[in-house]
C-alpha cells in the first residue's frame, strides 16, 4: 500500500505560495520550491497488507479538510 495525503502541510503547492508571500510572477527559486510542493510524496512508508476473502481493510486518521490517496499494488 502507497500511501499519499493533500493537506495544510503535506503535498501543498498553495500553501508554499503564501508562504513565499503569494508573488504574482514568482522567481525562478521560488517556482522551483512551488514545484517541489506540488509534487505527491509518500505520507509514510510502503507497507504490506494481508488480503482476506478479497478485502483489504484500512484505518488512518484523516484530519479535516484533507485527501489521502491509497494506491493498492500487488505484490509479484
């Protein structure tokens, strides 16, 4: 299981921006730092997972105003 969230401080792209002061034409290290947090990175490491009778039952605390992304991959 790959495990993504969208939040006030993961993944966050909007967030930078006010953070570097909302620059209506941002500098070249500025957009660079805008992309970096826009890009998805893992919330927590890989974990594996037992699949029983083709379920596969998650819990994780989900704070407000957030998304998590769950990418289930089998393993080879």
């Amino acid at each position: 299981m790959v495990h993504y969230r969208i939040d006030d401080r993961h993944n966050n792209a909007h967030n930078c921006w006010l953070e570097v002061g909302s620059p209506a034409k941002p500098c070249p290290v500025q957009m660079d730092e805008l992309r970096a947090a826009a890009e998805l990175a893992l919330l927590e490491p890989v974990r594996f997972h037992d699949v029983k009778e083709g379920r596969l039952e998650l819990e994780f605390p989900l704070p407000r105003y957030a998304v998590s992304l769950i990418e289930v991959r089998p393993w080879p």
